[in-house]
C-alpha cells in the first residue's frame, strides 16, 4: 500500500468504470492476500465506531499487530490516516519492486522512498513470514548458480518448469509461520526463495547486515520495527483530505460525516 501513493488503502480499492485498482499489478495479482480479514475487522469497528476508524489505520495496525501474534516485535502505530478515492495501476506497477531486481535496484526503489539501505534489508526480513507464487521464483530454481541444490531440488516438486504458476511456497522454509532471523540464516546458505532475497547475500554491499541479522535478532527487531514505523509514515491523507471509507473495497459514494480522530473508538483499542 504505501510504496504507491503513500499510505492511504488505495490497494484495498476494487476496480471501477473510472480506474484499474492496484490489486491487479504486476506484484500484486494473485498475490497480495487477506482483504477477507480487512472486511472483517472494517464491519465490526464500523458497527462499533460509525466513520471513526480509516482502512488505512486498519492495515496499519494489522501489519503491527499480525508480527506481533507470530512472535515479532512491536511498535508503536501512530493514527490518524484518512483513505483515497482512487487507486493507480501504473503507479503501483512502476513503485513496487519486482522479485526480478538485483541489489541495486531494490536500493534505488527503497531510497526512492526515503529508506536507507540498511532499512532496505531490516524490511526484507519480513519474507521470514509468507508464501510466494512458482511463476516468482521458477527461474531462480531452475536457471541460477547462487542457490543451494538440495533447496532448489525441493522446491521444484511443488513447481515444475512448466504450468503451476500459482502453486505457493514458504519464503522462510524453516520457520514459515515464525517471525524470526531465520530468514538471513537462510541466505547465508542460498536458500532465498526469491532472486531479490537471495541478492542480498550474494557478495554485495549487505552481505555484512544480513550476517549481522542472522547473528542478532534483537538488531535485526529493533531495526525493523523502526523502518516500519516510518513505513507507516509515507505520504498519509491527514485532515480534511481524502476520506474515512465505510467499505474499505470502494470510494464513499455520498457525504459520510467522518469525525475526527479525538474521538475514540474502544474497539481499535
């Protein structure tokens, strides 16, 4: 969400007559998942708080608080965001990065945004969680010398060189639904899942950070709760700008009061 136009839910958007909705980009088709989980928890704050809590703030607090169930650290998530009326498929295709990129082009589209590239590779370490699509990493399994071959061997009976674009795999196989370091143990061995994972420890200029993550959970912690906070920083819609949506798939369609966020809503709390 935020890598496009700051952090404002357009990714949340469905397509319209008016725009193609960021969920169909590149990065994001068949990808991106869990808006049934957004529904949910929009539906029960709007019965709660009618107005009150922005799908923006929703995703926000869900990132923090989804690390946090699966052993990761916290942070403090400020509030306030207010969401757009519109979403960008160029955008979207043009700012997130691709699993094809070598190192200096995820730092590049990091620095694009503010982040340094010790940020850059603190918020990769959050591929210790998730799955990725076969069509993202075939090539690497089959094509490339930098990965470990028993891994690559694994890994191509769930995504054979041809047809199963969609079957899933762990980013993190050792601890997939742990988030922990193990995901910069597992580049030490060539084990990244994608080829943007595994260029960051492939004789680079962050060869040196993922060692120290991989050695040093508690910097590798801190330095991604803080790279995330400033990830929730991006570009938000504050103040009279934008709107609260009630349903966070689709532009209000007429004038809904949205009160300010002075009042409180218990059930956000």
């Amino acid at each position: 969400d935020c890598f496009v136009n700051g952090c404002d839910a357009s990714v949340l958007l469905d397509d319209t007559p008016n725009f193609i909705g960021e969920k169909n980009a590149g990065a994001n088709l068949n990808s991106v998942r869990g808006f049934n989980m957004i529904d949910i928890i929009k539906t029960e704050l709007e019965s709660a708080c009618p107005g009150v809590v922005s799908c923006s703030d929703i995703l926000a607090a869900a990132a923090r608080d989804s690390v946090v169930a699966l052993g990761g650290p916290s942070w403090t998530v400020l509030l306030g965001r207010r969401d757009s009326t519109t979403a960008s498929l160029s955008d979207a295709n043009n700012n997130i990065p691709f699993p094809t990129m070598n190192l200096s082009s995820l730092i590049s589209a990091f620095s694009n945004k503010g982040f340094s590239t010790n940020e850059m590779v603190a918020l990769s370490g959050s591929h210790t969680i998730g799955v990725a699509r076969c069509a993202t990493f075939r090539n690497r399994i089959y094509n490339k010398d930098n990965i470990n071959s028993s891994f690559a061997t694994s890994l191509k009976e769930n995504c054979p060189s041809n047809g199963g674009d969609s079957n899933l795999s762990p980013l993190d196989t050792e601890s997939p639904t742990n988030f922990d370091n193990s995901y910069f143990k597992n580049l030490q061995q060539q084990k990244g899942l994608l080829h943007t994972d595994q260029e960051l420890f492939n004789g680079g200029s962050t060869d040196s950070q993922v060692n120290t993550y991989s050695s040093n959970s508690t910097a590798f912690f801190t330095d991604f709760a803080n790279a995330m906070v400033k990830m929730g920083n991006l570009s938000p819609l504050t103040g009279t700008s934008g709107q609260v949506r009630t349903n966070c798939r689709e532009v209000n369609q007429a004038l809904i009061r949205s009160y300010n966020y002075v009042i409180s809503c218990p059930a956000f709390e």
